[in-house]
C-alpha cells in the first residue's frame, strides 16, 4: 500500500497542471488516467490568451508548447447578415488566443507533469473511494494492461476527470443541468478553404457553431445544439447544423472531414460543492458552463493555481480552495451567464452583434473581458452595457 500527499484523478490541463505545481513544490503526488496519451477529446479546442500565463507559472515557457497551438487574433462573431470582431488585449497590446490540437497539448502537460516529479500512471482507471473517520482517505485503482488493483492512501484525492467526472459522482455531489441544455458534436477537416489568423462564431437561434483553426492546417468545427430538439443520430445532426447556416456550408465546402464526429450530451455540469474533507474538485469536473466563451482550458489551468494554492498553504483546504475559486471566478461566471442569457435570447443577440460591429471599441472591451485579458467586471459596468446595446 502507497500513501502520497495528494492523489490526483484526470490527466488532462487541470489534473496535469496541478500535478506540475505541487510536485514541483516537494508533495509526493500520483496522477492517473484511464486513458493513454495522445488521445482525441471531444473540444471546441480554442484557448483564451492568458492561458500564457498560466502555463509559465507550472514551468513551461512557451516555446514548450507553440508547436501544438497556432495563435489567433481573435474571434468573428457572426449573427445573420451581421459580423463583429472579438480582439484581445491586456496591459501590454494586443493578446492572441491559441487553436490547440488537445491531443498535442494535453500530452505535453501530462509529460510535464511526470518531468517535474509526479508519479504519472497511465491506463489506471479509479475504482472506488476509500473512506475514513468521515472524510476522504485515498482510492482503490486498476492497472488496466495487467487487471491488478491497489490501495493508495492519500491525503486528499483530487477529482480532475472532467464533466463526467466519476470522482464527483462518487461522492454524490454531481447534479443534472437545467440551463442551458445543449448537446456538443465535435469534428476535425482539412481542406477548408482561406484560412485566417481568427476563430469564427456563427450564431443560429439558440445554438451555434465554432470554427477553429488549428496546427497542421485543421479546422475545428465544434456545435452545441439545443439538446431538446436535436434529432437523428450524430452524423445528422451535424450535417443538418451546418446546412442551417449557410455562411458554415460555404467555408466547408469541398473540405474533407478527416475524423469521426465526437460528442458530450449534454453540455454543462453542476456540482453541489467543489470540495470537502480529504477531496476537491478542479477543471470541468468542478462545473462549468456552455463554453460558447472559449474559457474552458484557461479555467481548468486558473483552478489548479487555485487548488495548489489551497493544497500547500493551509490546513483547511476545503475553505481555502472555495475562497480562491470564489476570488478567480465570480465575476467571469456573471460575464458567461450574461452571453448564455443573450444566446437564449436570438434578438438581443443580433442587437448586441450589430452593435459591436459598428463599435470596435465595445467589442474590445467585452472580447478582452471573455479572454481574461481585463477583469470581467469591466464589460459589467453600465457604461460598457450601454455602450454595447444603446442605440
């Protein structure tokens, strides 16, 4: 029998990264995956700029990195006959967003993390929880090349497993999503005709389609649909979704789709805490939103920084963790659930797409709020409500 400092559940950006921090510090740390890298994952595969940031503080520069992200400028929101650019910047100019390949990317974080001095256990799937004296006391897990079991004793068991996450649902604290219900269809082309150095965001009535460029010269093609009415099964869906906005069909046409179309059903996941004696969550699996706002990977990463802060610092981590998250987040959830209420809504949308194409200065404001370029609290003041919907 193992015991470790910390016992971490999901190899992706936020188990990864968190696994980095805190063996970086000295903490002994196990981090396991079901899975194997390189993997595909079903993702809109666009990350905000400060993602930048973030990965610096776990020791990858990025020259570590850029060859599985290409920049991008920016993001074209396009509603009806209406078309706004969404830039970035911060303190320092202008900022880029970043097409990711996730199976590029999420490889090098997880070797990373196995670089800086956690144990990295790959094909190992979370059995079951191990409790003791009313609080979390490590996991049972299975080598799943050889079907052997083993119990690692640990301080506190992390569920980084993302928004199906087992760990959460171990614990009994998932709960099912009430809004936005919608379902995500994820597909890879080449061949797309005039590529550019900016995601786009084309807005149906209530659902949307994301284009994303990435390394290799791929397209990301990411949707959600409105999960009550999608009908047929996926391959439909996502023709029909495409056919339905005709400026999508022209950049695909005479493309190649060069993956299998991958899907979560649905998008969205609650919890009813994030974290309790002895665990925590982080990333996805702590909840998140429709990510119709690119912020998913940034958040994951942003989260981590707060768990390792909470893991290292003091000894009531559940408190610790929940202050920070309540610190780093508040205010950008407001910002999201303000977008997801104008998705639900196709006029304000159009009213805000036709604003800020003819404001560049609102779109800059609001777009470097949704990058984490400026606190989100700036396009929440009046001033910049009004200056992005008055007439």
């Amino acid at each position: 029998m193992k015991h470790v400092d910390v016992l971490i559940v999901g190899a992706g950006p936020a188990g990864s990264s968190l696994a980095a921090a805190l063996a970086a510090a000295g903490a002994s740390v196990i981090l396991i995956d079901a899975a194997e890298h390189p993997r595909p994952k079903a993702c809109a595969e666009y990350a905000s700029p400060r993602i930048v940031e973030e990965l610096a503080r776990i020791g990858l520069a990025p020259e570590a990195w850029r060859d599985t992200a290409v920049p991008l400028r920016g993001m074209d929101l396009r509603v009806g006959e209406r078309t706004a650019r969404i830039s970035y910047a911060g303190r320092r100019g202008p900022r880029s967003a970043w097409g990711l390949s996730r199976r590029s990317f999420d490889e090098r974080l997880a070797r990373h993390a196995g670089d800086s001095g956690a144990d990295l256990r790959e094909r190992t799937r979370l059995m079951r929880l191990v409790h003791r004296a009313g609080r979390v006391h490590g996991a049972v897990v299975r080598d799943l090349r050889s079907g052997s079991e083993e119990v690692i004793r640990a301080n506190h068991v992390v569920g980084a497993d993302g928004a199906r996450s087992t760990v959460a649902r171990m614990l009994g604290v998932d709960r099912s999503v009430a809004f936005p219900r919608r379902l995500g269809l994820v597909a890879h082309y080449t061949g797309v005709k005039a590529l550019t150095d900016h995601g786009e965001m084309h807005v149906g009535r209530g659902w949307y389609v994301g284009l994303a460029p990435t390394p290799g010269g791929e397209l990301n093609v990411g949707m959600a649909l409105p999960f009550e009415t999608s009908r047929g099964g996926s391959r439909q869906r996502f023709e029909d979704a495409i056919a339905g906005l005709p400026a999508v069909a022209e950049r695909l046409r005479g493309a190649q789709r060069i993956s299998p179309i991958r899907g979560a059903s649905p998008i969205g996941h609650r919890v009813e805490r994030v974290a309790g004696p002895g665990w925590m969550l982080i990333g996805d699996a702590a909840g998140f939103v429709d990510p119709f706002t690119g912020e998913g990977i940034h958040r994951a990463l942003r989260s981590s920084r707060a768990a390792a802060a909470a893991l290292l610092g003091v000894r009531d981590v559940p408190n610790a963790y929940r202050r920070e998250r309540r610190a780093a987040f508040t205010a950008k959830a407001a910002l999201s659930w303000a977008v997801q209420g104008a998705l639900a809504a196709p006029g304000l949308m159009e009213l805000a797409a036709a604003r800020l194409e003819s404001r560049p200065a609102a779109a800059l404001k609001l777009g470097s709020a949704l990058g984490d370029c400026r606190p989100a609290t700036d396009a929440l003041t009046p001033r910049a409500i009004w200056d992005m919907l008055s007439p």
